[in-house]
C-alpha cells in the first residue's frame, strides 16, 4: 500500500495510543459491513429529507468510536455536515450549571464539511451559502457584482430559505439572525458577522448581553438547543447539503452521574431526540450516540432504567443469537481471528513503509501472533481490537529497533509466552475444563 507519510504516522501513533485517528482510516477498515451498511441506509434516507436514530453499544476498545469515524469520513465524502462531541463531566445532553450548552458548543465547534474536515466549518458554510445565492441571482437576472438590482434579488431569494425556517420552533429568531449575517456580509461588517457566529455558536451568556450586540431578544439555552440542530439540519439542506449527522461518544458519562434526577433529565433529553427522528418531527438530521452495554442496560441506573426508553430499545423476543443491525440499538460485534489477521498485515505493511525498513514479518509470524494474543483464556468474549493492535505495534516497534532480535524468539517470550503457556495449560488441566476454546 502506498499511503503519504503523515497520514501513516498518524494512523500508528493513534492506535499505538489507544485512539481511533480521524485521517486515514480507509487504509484499515476491516469487517464491519454490516453495520456500516446499514447505517449508511440511514444516510440515504437523510438526505431524502427523513431522519434516523440510532445507539452503538459495545465494550471499551471494541471499535465503536472506529465505527463512528469511518461513518464520518464517508458522509462528509457524500456532502453531509457533521458535528460531533464526546461527553464528559462538564458535557451532558442535561445540566443545571449548561452542560447541556457546553455539549451545543463542542457540536458546533467540531462542525464539518468535506473541504473542512477538521471542524470550525460554519463560518465558511454561511460565506459559501451566501455566495450560491449571490452567483444564482447573477446568472438568472443578468447582473454584475456591483449591479444595484443585486442586493433585493439576493435578499428575495433569502427570504425564500428563512420562510421555510420560520415556522420550526425558534425558527424566526433563526432567520432574523441570518438575514443579519447577509446585511453584514453585503456591507463588509466583520465585527456583526462574529456577533452573529457567536450566537450561532451559543455563547452569549444572557439575554440582555444578545440585545445590546445584535438586538435579539433571545439566546440558546441549556433547554433548547437540540431544537437549534434541527433548525440547522433544515437550513443545511436549504444551502445544498445533503444533511447533517450528530455524533455522541461518551454516553457512559450520563451514566457515571450521581444524581438520579439529573440522570432522568437527560434520559428525557434522549427520549426527545428519539421520538423526534422516529416519528418524522426531524428532517434531514441523523444522530447516533455510543456508550457501553453497562451504560445503556443496567436497570437501576442505565439508559433501561428509564421506562419510557427500555421499552422501546430493548430486544425482542426473537434476537436470540440473530443480529438485527436494523434495530435502533446495533451491538458491536468482536472481529473474528480471520479479520484480525487481514488487520495487523495491513498494519504491518503501513509501518514498513513509515520506517523506509524491508517488512520481516513473514505470514506466519502474524497468524503466531494472532493465535497467541485470541488464546487467553476468555479471549473469545473479551479481547478487543484496541488490545491487540496495541500489542502488534509494539512488536513492530522492538522489531524495527532491535534488528538482530528474532520474530519468533519475542513471539515466544514475556508476556506472549505466558498467554500461551496459560492456554496450554487450561487445555491439559481438567480443572480448567470449562474455560477450554
């Protein structure tokens, strides 16, 4: 594979890390197709103006924030905006000191485009949105740039994109504020331009501080902001997006609050979001938020906890051993030996090519490593990409560093020799017999 330097650096050092890199994941995708299917039939049905909902359950380091990243890159590929967030202590869907508004910001913030992938987009959707309008004024009544008769087409044709938002919740305050963004844009008002970002970005404190600066009378709140993200999946489609997708990481943070009540606020947050997707209250916006299954099935103090949302995520009575990853709930599965394998070689590949070093790692030495590291006792059910990844790039590294040691030799020692020794011993001690793989 050849693949540019500072996207394979990045890819190692982040999985080396423990972290899913933003950059470069086509290069090891492996598996997944299931679910990357069918949540890319969600996105089709995005961007026809529906809306879908979904959680991503699966233990620490078994590929759920992977999952999230590749989504991302590709729809963002498919013109769709993205905003993302991962929740914390200070960030929740819920809060009485604005942890709610603190979770608005980080979204907006992370918002994305294909041509700004790193966030921080908004700014250049506004300037590109009001360019298509201006260029479309141009083109179809025949003027120039300085032409007097601009300004009204263009605003006429404004006017046609806020109406539509005027009659959504907030919405008027919504188009009042773009309408303001346009005037400052014709007129070369920077200093009103970032005023009005700013309270797109939900960052005036007070009521009182947005009328002084732009004369609104309103400001997002801790209540009311997931109503500005459908407002802004409204106004992206209006814009010539294909929609926007939310993306949450971090659900276990809800969990992990001590409060019941302030955990049932936010399962209410949740609840919401959810029926406002299902039942077609939401257009062009998707959301997906991922958590642990300790998170979301614990009954005490777990997303099942709350009645209103276990009855309508919960398994049916036919899942049984059946995967439906068209369900709202998809649990991530372990990758198979087989996927693993395909994995480090694509990851033994990538390192060699950083390195500038000739690949010493034969075939074999790989389907070794891998039988060693899914021999562990309760391997099967337990080890995690993140785990093994993390243990082939050290190999990789002490191989690369210390050229006289043998592939085989490492393979055989440490830690590697005590997995397994211990595996061979389940194997051969009775008393181990109901661990055996």
């Amino acid at each position: 594979m050849k693949i540019p330097r500072r996207i394979a650096q990045t890819l190692i050092s982040s999985l080396k890390g423990g972290v899913v890199p933003r950059v470069g994941l086509s290069y090891i995708t492996v598996g997944r197709k299931a679910e990357i299917d069918a949540l890319l039939h969600d996105v089709d049905i995005i961007s026809e103006g529906g809306a879908s909902f979904r959680f991503i359950v699966g233990r620490y380091g078994s590929g759920k924030s992977f999952l999230l990243q590749t989504i991302r890159n590709y729809v963002m590929a498919k013109n769709f905006v993205v905003v993302d967030a991962d929740l914390s202590p200070e960030r929740r869907l819920q809060g009485t000191r604005g942890q709610g508004l603190a979770t608005y910001r980080e979204l907006i913030r992370n918002m994305s485009t294909k041509t700004r992938p790193e966030g921080g987009a908004l700014p250049l959707i506004l300037e590109r949105w009001l360019s298509g309008i201006q260029q479309e004024a141009m083109a179809a009544c025949g003027l120039g740039m300085s032409d007097p008769q601009l300004a009204p087409q263009v605003e006429k044709r404004i006017s046609a994109v806020i109406g539509s938002l005027s009659e959504m919740v907030h919405g008027f305050d919504f188009s009042r504020l773009l309408t303001l963004y346009y005037r400052a844009y014709l007129s070369g008002d920077d200093e009103t331009k970032a005023k009005v970002l700013k309270w797109f970005r939900g960052e005036y404190a007070t009521k009182t501080e947005a009328r002084q600066e732009l004369g609104v009378n309103i400001v997002i709140t801790d209540d009311d902001w997931y109503e500005y993200l459908k407002l802004f999946a409204c106004f992206l489609k209006q814009a010539n997006y294909a929609g926007m997708l939310v993306l949450i990481d971090e659900l276990v943070n809800i969990y992990k609050i001590p409060h019941a009540i302030t955990r049932q606020y936010n399962y209410e947050k949740i609840l919401t979001m959810y029926n406002d997707t299902m039942q077609g209250k939401a257009q062009h916006l998707g959301i997906i938020l991922c958590g642990t299954p300790q998170c979301m099935e614990d009954p005490r103090r777990g997303i099942y906890s709350y009645e209103a949302l276990r009855s309508r995520l919960a398994q049916g009575r036919f899942s049984g051993q059946h995967r439906d990853v068209l369900s709202p709930v998809i649990r991530i599965s372990p990758l198979s030996p087989e996927e693993m394998l395909i994995l480090v070689e694509k990851l033994a590949d990538i390192h060699a090519g950083l390195y500038e070093y000739p690949q010493r790692l034969t075939g074999q030495d790989m389907a070794d490593f891998i039988e060693i590291e899914f021999g562990r006792i309760g391997a099967d059910a337990q080890i995690t990409p993140r785990e093994v990844i993390r243990d082939f790039i050290e190999v990789l590294d002490i191989i690369y560093q210390n050229p006289e040691v043998k592939v085989r030799a490492l393979l055989g020692s440490g830690e590697f020799a005590y997995a397994k020794n211990a595996v061979q011993e389940s194997s051969a001690d009775p008393e181990f017999a109901e661990f055996e793989l």
